[in-house]
C-alpha cells in the first residue's frame, strides 16, 4: 500500500521542482532581458547619474550700447576660449583683440578715426565647417560705445552678437552638484593606471567579476580579524553605486554579479571605465557633491585633468575608496598614507618607475581652495523651478536654459545690497530699527520687453540668511505703483461733460470726504499739500492723492480693475476707494508684468523665467514663445507713458536724471500710506525693473518710493540699462507728439521753479485739443 502512495509523492515531487525550475529559468530570463536593457539605456547615454542643469542666458551685445573690452574678455575666458592673433584663422572657442588698423585689415572695411579697437569670436558650439560664416566682431570706439557689429566671412553688418550660454549649476534631486563630464581620451594613462592598480588590477583581464580578487579579499580579512579588503571590481562598483541599493543582502549581491557579467559582456572596458571615472562620488564641496575626475580635478587641484601629473593621479585614486577619509584637505596624513599606497601598487605593476615613484612620493599635498563653491543666483533657480512646477514639469534630468542675465542679475544684487546697507548706516531711524535685529529687505526683478523673459530675479539681500523670495513670493501693499491704470482707464474714457481724457485735462486736486457703505473716506496728499486745479500729467507726475483718487471714482472702480486685470495683474481686486491708491497687495511679478503691458504700448507679454528645458535625450520638453497681445488700446497706453516719463524728468522719481541715467525712462514711484512699503517701477523701450523694499514683519520704515526704491533702480540702471542704445519709446502711428512751452505750462497750473520749461507729451492723433 506505501509503495503506490510513494510513487505518488516522488511524483508531485518531481513535478513541482520542475515547475519551479521553469519559473524560476523565466524569471530569471526576464530579469537578464529586464536587467540588460536598463544597463543598454543608462551606458549607451554614459549618465548613470542625470543631473538637473541649469544654463544663464548667452551675453548679447548691440549695436548703440557701452561696453569695455576687458570686460567682454573675462567672459570669453570664463568659458575657457583662447587668444588669437588678429590675422590667425579662428577655430570654435578662439577670439581676437585688434586695434584699429588690425581691425580696418581682418573686416576688409574702412573704420572712422573714433573706432579704437573690436574684439571677435566664435562660439564654443560652433561646428568647424562653419567657422568662417559665423565669426562675430564687436567694433568699438574710443568712448566704449559698440558702433558696428560684423558677422561673417563674408562680413556682414547685423544688430547684435552672442556668445553661448554658461552652465549655472547642476542638480541631483535637491542636492547641488560638481560635475563636469569628460572622455576617456582626456583622462592621463597615468589618472587611468592609478585608480586600476588600488581598485581592480585585472580590470583589463576580467568579465566582471573577479574570483581571484575575491579569494584574495577573503584571506585578508580572516586574517586581519575585520573588513581589510574589498574584492569588487571597477564593473562591479559601477553597477553596485548606480543601480543597486546599498543593502547588503544575498539577492543583492546576486543581481551585481549577474548585471557586472552583462556590463562586460555589452560594453567594451572603455566604456565602463570612462563611465565610472565620470560619475563615481569624489568628495563634498560645501553643500556640493564633487562627481567624477573631471569636476576633482578643478576642485582639488585648480586645474583641468588633462594637466594631472603622477602625484595627482594617485590622489585621486585614493580619494575614491573613501573621500571622507582620505580627504587631503581635513585628513591629510590619511591621504598621505593611501597615495603612498596607490604609488606602491602602480610600481609593483610595473606602471611606473622607482624615480617616478619617489618623485611622486614626495609632492606636497594640495592646500584647501579659498572659496567653496555656491550655487549661483538662488533666487533666480528658485522662480525657474516654481514655473516648472507651475506647469507639471519635473525638473530632474532637464537641461534648462534660462534666461538669466549673469552681469545683470550681479549688478542687481549688489545694488540692492549696497542701498540697503547705507540706509542702514546712515539713516537715523532706519539704523535703530537695525539696532533692534530687524533687517531691512528688498526684492528686484528685470524684464526683457520684446521676449518677456525675466532676467534678473534678487528674492533678498542675502540668500544664506533667508531663502524666502520675496520678488515671487512676496505679496505687499503696492500703493502709487497702482496710479497709472487709474490714469489710463481714464485715458480709455470720456469726462463727465463727454470731452476725452487727455494728458492735460484738468483735474481737482483739493481736499474731499467721499462716503460709502456707512463709511467716510478723505484721502490726504504727501505733506497735506493740495494745488487746486491741475492737469492729468502734473497730477500722475508728482503723485497727487487727492486728485488721483478724485479722478478713479470718475471713470469708475470697477473699470480700473479690469484694466489692471488686462494689463496682467492675477490678484484680486476689491472695488473700493482706497484701491485707487494701491491699498491691496500684489506680488512684485505682477507689477512686472502689466508695467511691462505698459512699455509695451499694451501688448501684454507672457513672462518666463525658462528660455527652454529639453531632456536627456535632447527632446524639448518646453519652450518659450513670445506671443504678444494687443490687451489695451495703443495710443491711451502711449499718451500714459509720455506722462511717466516725467515722473523721471522732473516728478517723484527726478533723482534717475539727476543721478546720471539719462537714457529714455518712464515709472512710477510707490509708497505705502503707513510707510511699510517703498516701490519704484521702471522702464526704457528695452527693459522693465521693479524695486520693493521693505520689512518681512512690515515694521514701518518711513521710507518712500523716491528714497526707498529709486535709488537702487538708479544704480542697476546706470550700469545694465546703458547696454541698449539711448533710443526713446516707439510711438504708434495713430499718436501726435505735443511740446507744452513754459508759458503754456503756466497757464495750466503745471509749473514751478526748478521744472523742466517744456514738456514733451503724447497724444491720441484723434483726441489732440484744439490749439495744439
């Protein structure tokens, strides 16, 4: 009776262990598919690590604007080009500096006496078979002023030159990087036969597991009673730090093996090799991660890893086992002692001689580097990522090329810095509330007109202090800033009596109570000072309350709010008097979008931070595309810009001529009615910057937007606004220009000592007063 029942078990027996042979040779069949085509994807991109990268916007010079050559060097030398002679043929990431004579020689043109020098380049992108056609050169004259720009051979004049973009930073997940990606032709045999002989001697004989390196690892650590000894291979830690969890469990150790053999078996060893040395971990920069040889070199040596002599090599070998430990900088006896130990290896395999090696021995370690490095611009990259989130865009692995402007967003920095330094130093009250621990903030943020890409974005006088950014995060009272679209509905409008508004159509500025809702309301002028009867730009000009606010409730609150809606303002608006005056918030990009409506004669322009953003494989993933609008009436937003810009010449903001910026400019000043907040908002055809400055816990600093705000616009302006030539606005053809004399401006109440005695005013062709 058991012999049956036997029968029956070794049967089922048999069965089941062939069942679970078959699944088990399919799972495995699929892991060895699964597993071969990850490493095919990740090896044959050579990025077992993508990082996040982020590119500045490419420097563009034009014609008309100042420059200084040295200047324009130290950029082209920031991204490693090399000097030419004049007459020398140009290869991509070359560039030139010739005097006059040189120049006339090398365009083949004849140059005036004034134009002094030029400088050419070509870019570092540029492929060689259109090196001639794409040479660019910068002709400049005695005074810093670009007066031509050629492009060719054969030259050609055209508006403006460019070089390309910088790499800003680079990014795994949240944690900033040091990665600079090289080939293996430009790693030393001397960098190559180091890390082999410490790590994996038979790195050229194995198929990716060693056996032998195993045994011999074994041995070492029985007898050394502990861990002496790794036995992984160079294929293996590639596979092990890039592909696998760090647990150390059998199934783990099983999937190295199998997906070491497969990486052998796929890849020639150049190509591992080449792969590991980019991305194996080197050591910590500051908050940085230091990737891969290339980006070691720079930060341990200062130099590139083409120039590492023997000693470095070695170091760097020996940095990779454990760059904590073997730090040169914070453990240099550690570090002493492991190249010491790299150097033996390479001797007893015959890599290098008895001299190379007691030469090598011998070298100095590197001192630490001075600086650390830092991310640039934070408060910039923190806007870029806020508007790939804002869009469903993740980040990780994209090549983003913003629209940062390096020199610029710099400038701006140290513009804000600087004035809210001297606030702080010199201005009694100011400097008591600093006494009492509070820091006076400020944000800025600059524009392009014609693309809407922002390319300055200063979130606070210093990130490391507080990483809230207030030019996108910050939503403050924006008080007179809010002026213009009163005047501009207005503009759009017709008075009570049926006539149009115009520029000097006059205007009650006296004091009155306006009720509503069981509520009085009596809006008071800067100083209580009150002028009677006065027109439109004089009103908007010298920022009248009383006038203004008399004007809003003519032409009506809730036509204001939906030209503010047009212009490009998201917040939301409440339809009561003291709006009129700026008393609600708004966030700092929305002042800089409708003031950019404005500078744009009412073509609204959709911003962006991201020129574009393409993924790994070079497939865009977002693009920027300048489609402007046309949201309001041309000729009113002309006839608003001409008042504005005496708001520069000769209103609240008459302090950018008197302080040096004489190039067209049109703004508005803002200050809150308890002096909580100070703004200038500000614009040339080519550019539109908005100041805020201000205190996180809104302490009032009795500060306005003229001495608050105007200042620091002044600064940045004077430098970067002075690039673009000193072109004034592009009136629509439907407009007339109107000069008021003095004798006019006087019959209109719009004249006091120290006015400019004419005024220069745009008007809609078709609502010109009589008589002018």
């Amino acid at each position: 009776m058991l012999r049956p029942r036997l029968k029956t078990i070794l049967k089922s027996f048999t069965i089941l262990v062939t069942l679970v042979i078959i699944f088990g040779l399919g799972i495995a069949a699929y892991a060895y598919y699964a597993l071969g085509k990850e490493l095919n994807e990740k090896l044959e991109s050579k990025k077992f690590i993508v990082p996040t990268e982020y590119y500045a916007a490419p420097p563009t010079f034009f014609t008309h604007s100042l420059i200084k050559v040295a200047d324009v060097e130290k950029q082209l030398l920031r991204q490693n080009y090399r000097r030419r002679d004049y007459d020398q043929r140009l290869l991509p990431g070359d560039y030139f500096i010739a005097d006059r004579e040189q120049c006339a020689a090398r365009l083949q043109v004849g140059l005036r006496e004034n134009q002094e020098s030029c400088i050419g380049w070509v870019t570092l992108e540029t492929q060689t078979r259109d090196v001639d056609s794409s040479i660019q050169v910068l002709v400049v004259q005695n005074d810093g002023l670009i007066s031509q720009i050629f492009k060719g051979a054969p030259f050609v004049e055209v508006p403006e030159a460019n070089s390309e973009a910088p790499l800003l930073a680079q990014y795994i997940g949240i944690e900033p990087l040091m990665q600079k990606t090289v080939t293996l032709g430009e790693v030393p045999p001397t960098c190559s036969n180091a890390i082999m002989s410490i790590e994996d001697a038979q790195f050229l004989e194995h198929s990716g597991v060693s056996l032998k390196g195993i045994f011999r690892a074994v041995l070492k650590n029985i007898s050394a009673g502990r861990k002496a000894q790794g036995g992984s291979t160079i294929t293996q830690q590639l596979v092990k730090n890039y592909f696998l969890t760090s647990e150390r469990t059998l199934k783990r150790k099983a999937q190295e093996f199998v997906m070491s053999i497969l990486l052998e078996s796929r890849f020639s060893k150049d190509q591992i090799l080449e792969t590991y040395l980019n991305v194996i971990y080197m050591g910590q920069n500051g908050a940085f991660q230091v990737r891969g040889y290339g980006s070691a070199a720079r930060f341990y040596f200062s130099k590139e890893l083409v120039d590492l002599n023997l000693s470095e090599c070695a170091l760097l070998a020996a940095i990779v086992n454990s760059p904590g430990r073997f730090n040169p900088f914070k453990n240099p006896e550690n570090a002493e002692r492991r190249r010491h130990a790299v150097l033996e290896k390479m001797l007893g395999l015959q890599f290098i001689s008895q001299e190379d090696f007691n030469e090598a021995d011998k070298n100095p370690l590197p001192s630490a580097t001075r600086t650390l490095a830092s991310e640039t611009a934070p408060y910039y990259l923190d806007a870029v990522r806020k508007q790939l989130e804002a869009q469903g865009i993740s980040a990780d692995g994209l090549k983003i090329y913003t629209a940062l402007d390096l020199e610029a967003q710099e400038v701006a920095q140290e513009s804000l810095r600087n004035h809210l330094d001297n606030l702080e130093k010199n201005n009694k009250y100011i400097k008591g509330l600093k006494e009492k621990k509070n820091s006076l903030e400020g944000s800025i943020l600059v524009g392009n007109n014609t693309t809407g890409l922002v390319s300055v974005v200063v979130g606070g006088r210093n990130y490391r202090m507080t990483q809230f950014n207030r030019a996108i995060d910050g939503h403050r009272q924006i008080g007179s800033v809010m002026k213009p679209f009163v005047y501009l509905t207005a503009l759009l409008n017709n008075t009570p009596e049926g006539q149009p508004y115009t520029p000097i159509t006059l205007l009650n500025d006296e004091k009155f109570t306006y009720k509503y809702e069981g509520q009085a309301w009596s809006p008071d002028n800067y100083g209580k000072a009150y002028f009677g009867s006065v027109p439109m730009f004089y009103a908007l000009k010298n920022s009248l309350n009383a006038a203004t606010a008399s004007l809003g409730l003519q032409v009506g609150l809730g036509n204001i709010i939906d030209i503010t809606h047009e212009a490009g303002v998201t917040s939301q608006l409440r339809s009561f008097p003291a709006m009129t005056l700026g008393a609600f918030e708004m966030y700092p990009r929305e002042v800089l979008q409708s003031y950019m409506t404005l500078a744009n004669m009412g073509k609204r322009q959709n911003l962006s931070f991201i020129r574009r953003a393409v993924d790994s494989d070079g497939k865009e993933i977002f693009v920027h595309q300048p489609a402007p609008t046309q949201a309001i009436d041309a000729a009113a937003t002309a006839s608003l810009v001409s008042m504005m810009k005496q708001t520069v010449l000769s209103g609240t903001a008459r302090s950018i001529t008197l302080n040096g910026f004489f190039n067209p400019a049109a703004g508005k000043t803002g200050t809150t009615s308890d002096n909580r907040d100070a703004w200038f908002a500000g614009f040339t055809p080519y550019l539109t910057t908005v100041v805020w400055v201000g205190y996180d816990n809104n302490t009032p600093h009795k500060l306005t937007g003229s001495n608050g705000a105007v200042p620091v616009w002044t600064q940045f302006m004077k430098k970067m606004g002075t690039r673009f030539p000193a072109e004034d606005f592009p009136w629509p053809e439907n407009t007339k220009k109107v000069v008021l004399d003095q004798d006019t401006l006087q019959s209109l109440n719009a004249f006091k000592e120290g006015d400019p005695t004419s005024v220069e005013l745009i008007f809609d062709a078709a609502k010109v007063p009589s008589g002018f």
